[in-house]
C-alpha cells in the first residue's frame, strides 16, 4: 500500500522523501494513504460480490447443461429399451401364417427384438465416459455455487466490517490529531497575547517615565515617580508571564513535533498494517475457499480422466457387434428372393425367351454387357490402386501427423471404398445378367466371328433402316452405321440387328451420311480421361418413361426408346441435363440420370464430334501430340514415367478405362488420360 502514498498541497513541497516514522511530518497525506488502503478494501468486497455472482450464474448454468444432458441420456437409453420391448411384443404369438413373406417376418421381428435386447444393456466404454463427464459437470456446478456462498456470506461481509472498522478507526485518529493541532495553536495563541501584553507594559513604562522627567515641581514628580514604579512592577510581571507562555510554547511545540505527532503517525501507520493483515487474512480464507473448489475440481478430473483413458473404441465396436449376433446373419439377409410376376394377361415362366429374335438380341445384349464388365473392371483396378496409394499415405500421416492430417486421408480412402463398392455391384448386376445369357443361349463366340462395327453417325438427308426399314434423319436424332459392311440403323434397333457382319462395304452406304470418327477435340472428352463416357454432346437411350411434377419447372418429360443427347454431365446429383427433340422442337431439361443410358462409348464420341461439325476424316487417329499436364511415374511395366511440360504423341486413345497410350520419342507406355493436357 506504500506505493499509493501522495501529497497535496504545501505538504508536498515540504519533505522531499516519504515514509513512516517520526520523519513523517504530513499528517494529510498519511490520512490520504490510509484511506486509500481502505477505500481499496471497499473495492475489493465489491469484486467479491460480483465473483460471487459471476460463481452463481456459471454454477446455475452448468447445473442445467448437465441436467440437459443427462436428461438426452436417460431418454435415449428408455428409447432403445422401448423399442425392444415394442419390436418384441409385436411379435405374434402364433407366427405360423398362410404366408411364407409373414413367417420370415415374424422369425426376422424375433431375431431383431433379441439383439435389442442384448445391446440394451450393454453399456460401453464411451457411455460410462460420458456419465462421468456429466456427473462431474454436475459436482463442478455444485462446487462453484458453494464457493458463490462463501465469497458472498463470508469473505464480502467480513470485508464490509473491516473497512467499516478501520474507516471508524481513521475517522479517530484524525479528530484527535484536530485536537493536538488545536491545543497547540492554543499555546502561541497565548505566547502572543502575553507578548501584546508585555509590548504595552513596556510602553506604559516609557510613558510613565517621561512624564516624571517632565514633572513641574516635587510634589508631582514624586507622585509620577510612584507611577513610573507601579509600571516597571507590571512590565516585569506581564514580561513574567510573557517568557512562561513562551517557554510553554516551545516546550508544547518541540512534544506535539517530535512526540505527539509521531506517535499519532505510528497509531495511523498501526492502522494501516492492521488494515493489511485483515485484507491478508481475509484473502488467505477466499484461497482457501478457491483451493476447495479446485480440490474439487482435482478429483473429478481424475475420475473423468480415469473413465476417458478406459475408453476402448474397439472393445465398444465389438461388444455392440457381439450384441447384434457377429453380424453373422444380418436382418433381411433370410429374407425370400423377389418372385417372378407374370402379367396377369398372358400366362408365362421366369425363363429367358428364347426364340430367334430373343436369341439375337440376347447376344447383342450379352456383348455389351461383357465391355461393360471389361470396363468395370478397369476402373476398379485402378482405384484399387489409387486405394493402395492413400492407405500408404494414411499410414506415413498416422505415424507423423506433422506430415498431414490422416482423418482427410481417411475420408479419401472411404470416398474410394465406396466407389469400388458401387462398381462392384454393377459389376454383379452385369456379371448376373451375363451368367443368365450364357446359362440360355450358351453362346460361345468363335474367335474368328466378325461382328459389326457400329459407329454414331448423322444423316443430313433421310435414310432408310436396314433392319427395321424406317427414316433416319435430323442431327438430334443420330443412328449407326457400321465401318465395315455400311449397316445403317437406328440407335433403338442396335440390340435387334444380327451380330455377324459379311465385311463387304455395301455401295448402298449414303454419301449424305456423316460419320464423325476423326479428330479428337480433347483428352478430358473423345478420350474419356476419367474413364466415363458421360459428356457434353453424348447420345443417350431413356429406359423409362418419365413425367415430372407439376412445380418441378426446370424438368422434362422423355419416353422410353427415344433419345436425347446429354448438355451437362451428372455432377453428383442424380440428375443429367438433356436436349429432347419432340413433335418438331427441342426442349432442354433435367432428367434422373438413372432413367438414362449410352448405347455404347464410340456412340456417345460419335455423336458429340457430329454436334461440332467436324469436317470427317477417313484415316484412324494416330499420333496425336499433346503436353504432359503433371508427373507421372509409372506403377506397372506396361505404363510410362512422364514430366509436366513433357511433349509426347498420343498413338492409342482411352478406351473407356481411363488410360491412353503414348510414345515420348523414345518409348511406349501407358499413362492416365487426366496426366494430359486437351489435345487442340
């Protein structure tokens, strides 16, 4: 507190150093200093008393959060105990049904009420962490609204009576140091009243003296001299009594200087340290208070520490699993295969037809489903390595997160799990369809069969079908035409037109007709850099019909076996952006992505090269040079090392797998088609 010492007025010119002691002759500024250290003991009870309200509201509101919570718990635990005793009641009594659908039902309610009832109770590690970090939420509360009450009932109230008291104190100690100044003032008062008195004593004196050398006779110098000596007599009286009041004086100053005041100063200075040791105390109990609440705190950061430490993400992950049966038979996975519906018109079996049309058109149907595969197949490959590639990375970042977050890597490694997944499961879908064909038709191509070599085309002037003898006409609706033997057809009859193709180009072939099969406008397109052959200008089959609703403004309504050329891409929505030529206009709108198909990938390159006008050429695409975009090293024996900025020649176009082959001058490889820049 020494350092809030300040002066004011005379006194601040009167000593050049301060502190406590007989020294100290500034009786105001030890009581400014004073004061201040009180006033200060003020301060601090108020900031007690906001603490304390500060301490009450964060207890209220940690109370409530916790009760919030552990409220969502508890609900959450009668919620899954509810719906196993829902699911389990629900089971019938008698499942024996009519139905085999309802007893699989009933055996499959059974089997998911009983794992209810299992994971019920099971309580996992997570969940126990959790209880602890509410329980100790709500101890946390309970402590901080304790030490509330201390700092509001205790340290603010004993902190009020300390200042009360010193301020008394001080209050005391100034009117007693008002009295001291009093009584002192007295004294010269006094000094001085006897100095006018001996002052005028000695002027009577003169008086009287002068009036006796003066006198006309004897007789009235003899009455002035008994005059003159009463006056000498007064003047040394009231001299007497001028030199005790002075010697009074003085002695009063020197004791009220340098006995009365520093003594007052060490009672002042007495005050101020017991002002000081009351604050300290006072402060030692609001420590104490604090150290309980983090005594508190201390302990239910253990338990919680200990219960977050426990947590066993994989012991969780496999009790829950355990508590569902393994996962050995999942729910559904008993359940009957979809039956064949015969229409109710016409009486039929779940075989394949197999009559010659059938047969033709299961063939046709089988080829393009084994590219399919074939494609599928490719691109699963390379994204297994792509996979391969991030968990590598993910296992560099898990062993130095400095290098990299592993979480993004992870989600990297998912986005391609379930990328593979989805082709998986077309592959099943193909493959499926495959093993059907072949199980009907037992069809086993002979490796010297020739088959038709069907190409996009446009044809600026009608032309008839060969197989179904309709027109072909108009840029928006394109056919296809067949590179060796010059079979013209629509794209709808492609799965119709018989396989084996004679080889001899017919001079029948149109010369109106315009096969587009020469350049290539971009690595990104005709190339199928991503391996999909989905782009801007590509043709397409609609395999059902589909009528939007009424509010759905920016949709089209297409019907199944017409054709509609693709302006954007699916970009993940499930919606495609199409041109739909209908009673003799265009019209331009979304359709679901899944209701539309390519008739094959040199179809869709086909017809977008016609939409460009590109003037045709007869030679095949050869050596095409274009820059390397970025580096590539190569992961296999068949595929090239390349550098950004590279020249090469592209001497092999994708094929839908999402590589191309290319020659650097010297050697011949493999490299992805996205590694390239467009070709212009």
């Amino acid at each position: 507190m020494l350092s809030r010492l300040s002066f004011a007025g005379d006194y601040s010119a009167s000593l050049d150093a301060m502190g406590f002691g007989p020294e100290l002759q500034e009786i105001k500024a030890v009581d400014q200093h004073v004061s201040e250290g009180i006033h200060f003991v003020s301060e601090v009870r108020e900031f007690m008393r906001e603490r304390a309200e500060l301490e009450a509201d964060f207890a209220r509101r940690l109370e409530a959060l916790a009760k919030k919570y552990a409220h969502r718990k508890d609900k959450l635990e009668r919620d899954r105990e509810k719906r196993a005793s829902l699911i389990s009641t629900a089971i019938p009594s008698n499942p024996g049904s009519p139905t085999k659908d309802r007893f699989a039902a009933g055996n499959e309610n059974k089997e998911m009420a009983s794992r209810d009832e299992v994971s019920t109770r099971v309580v996992s590690t997570t969940q126990k962490a959790w209880a602890e970090i509410l329980h100790e939420t709500e101890v946390l509360a309970k402590a901080h609204m304790t030490l509330h009450d201390a700092l509001h009932a205790d340290i603010a109230d004993k902190l009020k009576a300390l200042a009360t008291k010193k301020e008394e104190a001080r209050k005391k100690h100034i009117a007693f140091s008002m009295r001291l100044l009093a009584e002192r003032d007295r004294l010269v008062t006094e000094k001085d009243k006897a100095k006018a008195k001996y002052d005028a004593a000695s002027e009577a004196v003169e008086v009287a003296k002068n009036k006796h050398n003066r006198a006309p006779d004897d007789k009235t110098a003899e009455k002035l001299k008994k005059r003159w000596h009463e006056e000498i007599v007064d003047l040394n009286n009231t001299k007497n009594l001028y030199v005790l009041a002075l010697a009074a004086a003085n002695a009063c100053k020197h004791k009220y200087y340098e006995e009365d005041i520093p003594k007052l100063l060490m009672c002042i200075k007495d005050l101020d340290i017991s002002t000081t040791w009351g604050l300290k105390s006072i402060w030692q109990d609001y420590r104490t208070s604090r150290s309980a609440v983090m005594d508190v705190v201390i302990r239910s950061l253990g338990i919680v520490r200990a219960a977050v430490d426990s947590i066993d993400p994989q012991g969780d992950a496999d009790t829950f699993v355990q508590s569902r049966g393994n996962w050995d038979s999942v729910p559904g996975s008993n359940a009957p295969d979809f039956p064949f519906l015969p229409s109710g018109l016409w009486k039929d079996n779940g075989e394949l037809a197999q009559d010659d049309y059938a047969h033709v058109f299961l063939r046709n149907t089988l080829r393009k489903l084994q590219k399919r595969v074939d494609q599928i197949d490719t691109e699963i490959k390379s994204k297994n390595r792509t996979l391969d590639g991030t968990k590598n990375l993910f296992d560099a970042y898990t062993k130095d997160r400095k290098q990299g977050d592993p979480d993004d890597v992870k989600e990297s490694m998912l986005d391609e799990s379930r990328d593979i997944m989805v082709l998986k499961t077309a592959r099943c879908k193909y493959q499926t369809q495959i093993d059907a064909i072949m199980q009907c038709i037992g069809v086993e191509e002979s490796p010297n069969a020739r088959f038709h070599n069907l190409k996009g085309a446009n044809f600026s002037i009608p032309t008839t079908c060969d197989y179904c003898h309709g027109t072909i006409w108009g840029v928006a609706k394109p056919g296809l035409t067949c590179s060796d033997c010059g079979y013209s057809a629509h794209l709808k009859c492609e799965l119709k037109i018989p396989p084996e193709c004679p080889g001899a180009k017919g001079a029948r072939r149109p010369a109106s007709m315009v096969s587009q099969r020469t350049s290539v406008t971009s690595i990104g397109s005709v190339l199928s850099a991503s391996g999909s052959n989905w782009f801007v200008g590509a043709s397409a089959y609609v395999l059902y019909d589909y009528s939007p609703a009424a509010s759905a403004f920016d949709e089209i309504a297409v019907t199944e076996g017409s054709v509609v050329r693709i302006i954007e891409p699916d970009d993940g929505s499930g919606w495609t952006l199409v041109s739909y030529q209908t009673d003799g206009e265009s019209r331009k709108g979304l359709v679901p992505t899944s209701y539309i198909e390519l008739a094959s990938p040199a179809l869709a390159a086909e017809s977008m090269l016609s939409e460009r006008n590109r003037t045709p050429s007869p030679t095949k695409i050869s050596r095409i040079q274009t820059t390397v975009a970025y580096d590539y090293t190569k992961g296999g024996d068949d595929e090239l090392t390349v550098k950004a900025g590279q020249v090469v020649w592209i001497t092999e176009g994708d094929d839908g797998s999402g590589w191309v082959t290319v020659n650097d001058g010297t050697l011949e490889g493999l490299v992805p088609a996205s590694y390239l820049e467009p070709v212009q």
